[in-house]
C-alpha cells in the first residue's frame, strides 16, 4: 500500500461519522433505484416471456352468438394469423361455508389438445376430462377458498345448478390481474376464472357450433386498428360488442398500469437521493480539502503531482460512493425480493423471475459515481490546482458581514451567539439553501407514504360513500322488464331499490374515440349519485350526454360539443349527443344519460340491467339465497366487501411502501442534518471553545451550533411541505389513468409525520454533537492557529 | 509589600500521559499573584508556563495541589463553577486573539458583557485600548495588533480580578507588540487589575512589577523589578 492509500484510510477512518451518513443517503436511493429496477425488470421480462410462452392473444372480443363459420371469415382479415373461437359465460357459484354469492367466469378450453391462444399453465392436477363435469379453477381463487383437486363447487349454469369437480388449478397469461366486472380491486374469494371444456360449456349455454368470445394473434406487420375495424364490421351482426388490443386487455392494461408507477418510482427517488447525496459530498470534500491545504502543499511540494493529488480526493469520494452502492445494492435485492413476492399476491404470473441483472449493478455504480463526481468536481479540482506555495499559506480569513435580516432593524433585538448564527447561515447562502433543501427532500419524501393511502381512503370515500351508497348491486343476465326491479323491492329485507341500464359504447370525438360503459338511471338519488366536481349530487339531464371528465379530457371534448355515441349491444344504434357536464369521479370513465333519455333512443322499450338495493342487515343472508335462485340474475355486488377488497389490496403494499419509504427518508434526513451540523461543529469547534474559555457555558455555546440546526430545520419543514405536496402531485398526475385518477388528498397526518421524522433526526444529530461540544479541547484552540 | 493575595497556587504538579511515558509539565509549583501586580511569566517553550496559567484560568486542572482564588479551591471546582469563574473573573488574552470571525470589534466584546456582571460598555472598554473608531470592523478587516488590542478589550469588559495573557505579541511584530503592551500596562495601571503576561521574550519582562522564570516544570526565580520600563521604550 502507497503511503497516499494509507493516508487516504486514515483521512476515512477520521471522517467516518459523515462518510457514514452520506454512504447511507447513497445506499437508500440506489436501494430505490435497485428495488424498483430489478422488480420492474422481473415483472417485464417474466410477463414477456409467459406472454410468449402461453402465447397470449393480440385481439379480444365478445360477442353475443355466431356460427362456427364466421371463424373462416375472421381467419380472412388481412393481418390475422391464428383465430380462436371461445364460450364465455358468467355464472353466480357456491362455494361451500361461504354464504357471500361469487361470480364465476367460466371460459372454454378445446376438448382435445392446447389452446392456440392464452394457453393455461397446470399448477396442480390435470385438465378437465371429455364428458365429465369437471373443471379448472384459477390460481388465487382457488387459494381463497383453499381448494383443490378432488373437490367439489356448485355452478348456476344457465339456470341449473350443477355440481363441478375440480381436476386442476391453472394460470392463464390472460388473467394475471383479474378483476369482476366494474371492480376496482381484486376480490379473489368472490370471483373467480374457470376453464371448462367446450363441449360441456357449449350444451349448458346451446352454444354447440357457435362461439361467443374470440381471441386473435397477429402477424407481425399487421395493422391492429385495421384489424379490428374488419372484425367488428364482420362480428356486428352477431352482437359483437367491440374489439380491442391487448393494451386495453383488462389484466394487461393493470399491469402496464403498475409498471407505470414502479418507472416513477425508478426515477424519482434516486434522483432525489444522489442529488442530496452528492451535495453532501460537495460540502464534506470542499471542507476537507480546505483542512488539508497545508497537507496537499506538502505532498505537492514533495513532487507530487497535480493529477496524483486530485485523484487523491477522487478516490476518496469514490471509496465513500462504492460503500454507499454496494450497500444499496445489497437492501435494494432485498427489497427488490420483497416487492416482487407481493406484486405475486396481485399479479398471478406461474413464476418471477427475479434477478439483479448485471446492467442494474453497472448502472447503479454509473450513476451514484457520476452523481458523486459532479458533486465533488470542483472541490477536487481545487485541490489538484492548488499551488504549493499559496497552500502552504494559511486560507484567507472568512469576510462576513451583516445578515440581512439584521440590516431590516432587529439587529437590537438579537444576541451576540443569534447575530453569529444569522451571520454564519447567510454568509454561504448557496449551501444554506442547499442545505435547507437537502432536509426538505427528506420531509417531502416521508410525505408520499401516508399521501397514497389517504387519497386512496378519500378515492374510496367519494365511491361508496359519496357515490354509490347501495349495499348491494344486482346484474340481469341481459335487459329485463321493469317488472324485475317491482320484484326485487318485495323481497324481504330489501328497504330501497333504483334500477340502472348499462349499455357498452364507443364514443367518437373528431378522431378520438374510447370505449366505455354508458350509465343511465332515474333521477332518483338516494341510493347511486353523480357527483359533480364539488362532490354535490347532481340531476342528469333529460337530453345529451354527461362524461367523466377524465374521458372529456380523453377525448379533448368541453360541455356543448357533440360526441358520436356508438352502441355496442342491441339494436346497435349510433347516437349523436350533446354533451351536458362533466362528473369528477376518480374511477374508470364512465358516462352517463338519463335513463329515459336512453331508452328512448334505443328504442328498447323500458328495459334495465341491474338494480340497486338498499338492505336491512339482518336480512343480507336470506337475500342472498334468494337472489341466487333467480335465473335471470347474472351478479351480485356486495358494496362492504368491494371495499374491504380494496382496503385489503392497498393496505398491504401501501405499508410496505410507508415503511420503505420512511425508512429512506429518515436515511436522508439523517444524513443531511448530520453532516450539516458536524460540518459547522469543525467549522466553528475553534471560536465555540473560545467562548467556553471566555465563561460560556457548554449550554451556551451549544445554542451557537444547535440553534443554527433548529433554524435550518425550521424553515425547511414548510418547505419540505411545499416539495411533498409537488411530489404527491407529480406521482398522481404520472398514476392518471382511465383505470383511476388519484386525488391529491394529503391529510394533517402527512404533515405530522413529515415533521415528526425531521424533528427527531435532527434531534438525535444535536445528541451526537452535545456530546461531542463536551469533549472540546479548550487548552489546544488557544494554541493553534486555524 | 503587596497588600492582597488573588491567587495562592500550592504544589502545583501535571502530568501528562503521552502514549506509554509521563511528561511532567509542572513538577511542584508555589506561587502567590497580588493584587494591582503585573507579572510576566518567562520560560522557554516546554517550561510549563502555558500549562501553569491554564491552571489558574481554570481552563485545566492540576494532577496535584491546590489553586486558592478568593478562598475557594479551584481545582475542587465543578465544571458549572469553573464556568462561573471564567465568565465573571478572569480574563483571557490568546496568542491568536481568538476573535469570532462573524461578530464586529464591538460585538466581540459585547459577547462577554452580554454574560457578565456589571461589566463596562463594549465602547468604553475599545476606548481603553483606542479602536473607538474601528467599532464596527470586523476581525477580518484588522490588523493583527488591532485585533489583540479588540481581544483585550473583550478581556477587560467584565472588570475581571486578574487578566491572563498568553504569549499576546507572539504572533506580531515588535512595533505592534509594543502597542498592545501599552495596552496591557494602561489597563492595569488604570483599573488596577492583577496581569499576568507569560512569553518566552525576555524583553518583555521589564515592564513587569515581578518576572518569575520557568523552566522545566519548575520555578526558578523571582526577580522583584525595582524599576518598571514603560513599553514604549521596548524592543525585540
């Protein structure tokens, strides 16, 4: 070892309080960086390759019943390379010591040999037999209600209730997110996704040599625009309800969606991290290299040369960066792990395949070294261009003047130690205010753990609380009578009831379009409400249309404009409405008409497809069992339980985020106020020990230092607030999609929290220099020189 | 013939512990200071004098013996006491002036009459050492002798019993060190306060009413100067 590499040990160890916690800050953003990365990387790479794997489909559609012949026509299309003709069906299940109803999306699988498309992976038993009752039961249902091959459900089909045997439990690349129909959240004890063979399911719903669903791949240079204008065209009169891409696929759009956030996540913070982190090397290597001018004079003198010097300094950043990475990369895999085993709580892939990819560990070191040395150039630059003679000479004493807070005139009212506070922030205001922002990134940071659990509390308050205050939503199987609802409001039980038509369209705005729910009731409000965007409720009109803002926004259209509304059901109509208002609501894009006003143009007659029911408690059982024997009920929504699944579904990842987060915060917030105390504390340990020789007390001259501290601290809290609050806003903007838009809710607890963590890191870095101010050496400042 | 004791000092030792060997820096050291008497404290560097004064200014605390300061012993003093008596009685005056940068020339003063009891004004006390007129510089727009000079107005501020100077020309030149002695003998020659200057130039040792000569932990004399000679007159 060089005698340079022994010093530069040495140089370390001295300084190993401050390398310490700037490694820390290092570590946490590329522990951030590598958690998101390395989780972002397994999730794409092992959704590509069980996309590929299981050949996922390019093309989706429903459709109400075509001759097996129309497949040829499809398989026509320019574009088309493989078709696959499918029976979907919803059915209402029982499951045994489960009285809730559950929904069950039973799709067809061929009686003989693979499926072409969304091919099923076999995690236990074997595909249904030919002619038996048998069925597969996906993943996480199965799970929720812990069964397994062997056993037996209950299944309405097609009005008679039968028995299934379980013969396997399978994961499809199509239903790695499932979620029912108008769920927000997964519920995977109430629904559920079974694989049938298609002869069996065809009989039960007389669809022999006909197809109600088709799923498509494409060649490679085909147009899926194209394709799916021919297919509709071809699937029109087989009540198809419109086709889609795979980006607007359900359990991919989700995905994409998450990918979406972890990418924010990949950016955002370990910018934020090695941002503060390099600033903090830029303050610790600028002291040191001032503390060892006489050092470098030396060495330099001795014939050492510039670049030997500055490479000196460098290779001390870079030691403190390599322990702050290499440590990062460690937590970063750990977390990465984490994350990546609750995304498979959510995403049902057959497998994660999780790695740290090498480019990951290169770039993590590429971009804490290059964040590290933009923060230290110019110090190292300094300390290479020094001359020797100049460096010999003692640093010219620091010039400083009245703060401007004092010229204003409280000048009388401050003491000599607050005048020498003011003067010492305010003579470097560059790393003043660096270091104000420095703690105010921790501050906003710790801001956005709570922020996306309240908005997600106030999202759900505004739905069901605000919105859709029913406690149970009943489907019809297709657009029944009026009668039905009459019906319904007799059962026993049952305190209030509002019917609804739902109907799926494509809207049309110049060359926009969007597919999307068309919502009609009565302006009876008690149970289901629009809201507008001061979350009053509001009558829809009797004519035109009303959008979720989102959609306006989607489709760039304002109030007045007129839209072209395409039916995708029934008699097909296409309608051309005015838009009347826009509604605030935060989930999915509906759009809504008075439901007078769509039966009209529909030409229908009265007809609905669902009910609202208000219920008295104590009868919510009986109603059930009732419901369940009604053939033409499709569902039932129970209002508690969607919102305990999303209570449920967020809790978990939003408190592991919470933790994380805090966690990394409290890193930076530690490290910034450690440093920035410890800095003045060796800046200042000369004139705070001559204080004490002049018969200030150990209080006292600790009020000099820690006070700075606590002014600091204090202003950069309510600026730490301002950054939060534009972070959570960036992150929401960023999470904007037509699954939801998160509201930019941050409650007084956010800012507690927030507060609260920078207070005590604050606190525990004054701990560590009372004790420090204790041990100052007053005999050797009165002899030395600074 | 001296009238009052201010500091009895009695078998004054301190040993340092340097790595594995003892360093003795005072080996036994008694001595009285009087009240009104300026004394100059000469020894070469190693003699133990920085060591004897930063006993007496309550800033060390001897391995044995005993310090009396207006009968209390100050090495039986905690550190809240030995506080107290660097803040109302004694006052310092370093080799390096030991001025804070952020404060001006009249705060620098202010900092100490701000904690003392019925101290002088910061203008009264810079007006003794003539820098009315540089009030409101600061350190870093002085001279070094001026700087000296606005250290020894900081000292005097508070009217403390005794002033202790450590080596306060040592890093000035002699026209300038001449300046601040002149201060240092105006003052207690006005304010009567007991001054104990130590240095290792014996030029300085003239102006004193008693030299008392150091060397090697140990006392090795006390002159009585039957004649004082005014600063001005000195040179090194």
């Amino acid at each position: 070892m060089t005698s340079l590499s022994r010093k530069l040990f040495r140089d370390l160890w001295l300084m190993r309080g401050q390398a310490l916690a700037i490694a820390i800050v290092i570590a946490s953003g590329i522990a951030t960086f590598v958690m998101s990365v390395s989780t972002l990387d397994a999730l794409q790479s092992t959704r590509t390759q069980v996309y590929t794997d299981y050949r996922f489909a390019d093309i989706f559609t429903s459709l109400k019943r075509a001759p097996q012949q129309v497949i040829k026509r499809i398989e026509a299309i320019p574009g088309v390379r493989e078709v696959e003709s499918r029976v979907v069906a919803e059915v209402r299940m029982e499951v045994e010591s489960f009285p809730d109803p559950v929904i069950g999306r039973l799709v067809s699988i061929p009686d003989h040999g693979e499926s072409k498309m969304n091919a099923l992976y076999m995690r236990q038993g074997h595909k249904p037999k030919a002619n038996k009752q048998e069925v597969l039961l996906s993943e996480p249902f199965a799970n929720a209600h812990q069964l397994k091959p062997g056993d037996a459900i209950t299944a309405i089909i097609n009005g008679s209730r039968q028995k299934l045997r379980v013969s396997g439990v399978a994961l499809s690349p199509e239903y790695i997110y499932s979620l029912s129909p108008g769920a927000m959240f997964p519920d995977n004890q109430r629904y559920g996704i079974l694989w049938m063979n298609r002869k069996m399911l065809a009989t039960a719903y007389d669809m022999d040599g006909a197809f109600n669903d088709v799923v498509l791949k494409l060649m490679d240079n085909a147009q899926a625009t194209d394709v799916i204008e021919r297919l509709d065209r071809i699937l029109a009169r087989y009540g198809g309800v419109g086709a889609y891409q795979r980006k607007d696929q359900q359990s991919h759009h989700f995905l994409s969606q998450e990918f979406r956030g972890l990418e924010t996540m990949a950016t955002l913070f370990p910018a934020i991290f090695l941002g503060v982190a390099a600033f903090l090397l830029n303050v610790v290597v600028t002291r040191l290299v001032n503390t060892q001018r006489e050092q470098i004079a030396v060495l330099k003198a001795f014939g050492y040369s510039n670049s030997t010097v500055g490479l000196h300094y460098l290779q001390l950043v870079l030691l403190i960066t390599s322990v702050g990475v290499v440590a990062g990369l460690f937590v970063g895999r750990r977390l990465g792990q984490g994350l990546g085993n609750i995304y498979m709580e959510f995403f049902h892939f057959p497998y994660l395949d999780y790695r740290l990819a090498t480019s990951t560990i290169l770039l993590a070191f590429l971009i804490s070294f290059s964040a590290a040395i933009i923060g230290t150039l110019h110090a190292v630059y300094r300390a290479a261009k020094l001359p020797p003679a100049e460096a010999m000479r003692l640093e010219p004493p620091v010039r400083y003047q009245e703060s401007l807070l004092e010229r204003s005139g409280v000048k009388r009212y401050l003491s000599q130690p607050s005048r020498m506070i003011l003067r010492h922030i305010s003579r470097k205001p560059l790393k003043t205010c660096f270091t104000i922002l420095g703690i105010a990134m921790a501050g906003a940071i710790m801001m956005l753990g709570k922020f996306q659990g309240d908005s997600i509390d106030y999202m759900l308050h505004v739905q069901y609380d605000l919105a859709q205050r029913e406690d149970l939503t009943v489907s019809f199987t297709e657009p029944t009578s009026r009668r039905a609802e009459y019906e319904l409001a007799r059962l026993p039980g049952v305190q209030y009831t509002e019917s609804f038509r739902h109907v799926p369209i494509r809207i049309r705005f110049k060359h926009y379009q969007r597919r999307t729910i068309l919502q009609a009731f009565d302006n009876s409000t008690a149970l289901h409400r629009i809201l507008d965007s001061h979350l009053q409720p509001f009558d829809l009109p009797k004519q035109g249309i009303v959008l979720n803002d989102y959609l306006a926004k989607l489709l760039n259209v304002s109030i007045g404009d007129r839209v072209i509304v395409e039916v995708l059901s029934g008699r097909r109509p296409t309608l051309e409405l005015e838009v009347m208002n826009t509604v605030g609501e935060m989930i999915g894009i509906p759009a809504y008409m008075h439901m007078d006003s769509l039966n009209r143009l529909l030409g229908e007659g009265e007809a609905i497809n669902g009910v609202f029911l208000a219920v008295d408690q104590q009868y919510q059982d009986t109603i059930y069992r009732q419901l369940q024997n009604r053939p033409r009920v499709a569902g039932i929504t129970i209002t508690d339980a969607a919102v305990q699944s999303a209570h449920d579904t967020m809790g978990e990842t939003i408190l592991i985020f919470t933790f994380v987060n805090t966690l990394l915060a409290a890193g930076i917030a530690f490290g910034v106020i450690y440093n920035s105390v410890r800095i003045a504390y060796s800046e200042r340990s000369r004139e705070l020990a001559s204080l004490r020789v002049l018969g200030f007390s150990h209080s006292e001259i600790a009020y000099i230092l820690l006070g700075e501290l606590a002014l600091l601290t204090l202003i950069a809290i309510p600026i730490g607030f301002v950054i939060g609050v534009q972070i959570c806003s960036i992150i929401a903007t960023e999470m904007d999609s037509d699954l939801y838009r998160i509201p930019l809710i941050i409650e007084s607890g956010s800012y507690t929290f927030s507060a609260t963590v920078v207070l005590v890191s604050a606190i525990l870095s004054s701990l560590i220099i009372w004790q420090r101010l204790k041990q100052l050496d007053l005999v050797a400042v009165l002899k030395t020189r600074e | 013939m001296q009238t009052k004791t201010v500091f009895q000092a009695r078998g004054l030792t301190k040993i340092y512990q340097v790595g594995e060997t003892e360093v003795y820096a005072l080996r036994g050291v008694d001595l009285d200071l009087y009240q009104d008497e300026l004394v100059v404290l000469l020894g070469a560097s190693g003699s133990g004098k920085s060591t004897l004064l930063n006993i007496l200014g309550g800033l060390d605390i001897p391995t044995t013996g005993q310090v009396i300061y207006d009968g209390n012993d100050l090495v039986k003093a905690t550190e809240r006491q030995l506080t107290d008596y660097r803040r109302y009685h004694v006052g310092f005056v370093f080799q390096f002036y030991n001025l804070i940068p952020s404060l001006t020339a009249k705060e620098n003063v202010a900092v100490v009459t701000e904690i003392a009891r019925d101290p002088m004004t910061p203008e009264q006390a810079l007006e003794m050492v003539h820098l009315a007129n540089r009030m409101d510089h600061f350190p870093a727009q002085l001279s070094g002798g001026e700087q000296q000079r606005v250290a020894i107005a900081r000292a005097i501020a508070k009217r403390p019993a005794v002033l202790l100077c450590d080596e306060p020309t040592g890093a000035l030149d002699s026209s300038t060190g001449v300046v601040v002695l002149e201060a240092l003998a105006r003052i207690n020659r006005e304010l009567g306060t007991t001054t104990a200057v130590i240095t290792h130039n014996a030029v300085i040792a003239a102006m004193a009413d008693r030299v008392i000569h150091l060397s090697d932990g140990r006392i090795a004399s006390i002159d009585q100067n039957t004649e004082k000679i005014a600063p001005q007159r000195l040179s090194w």
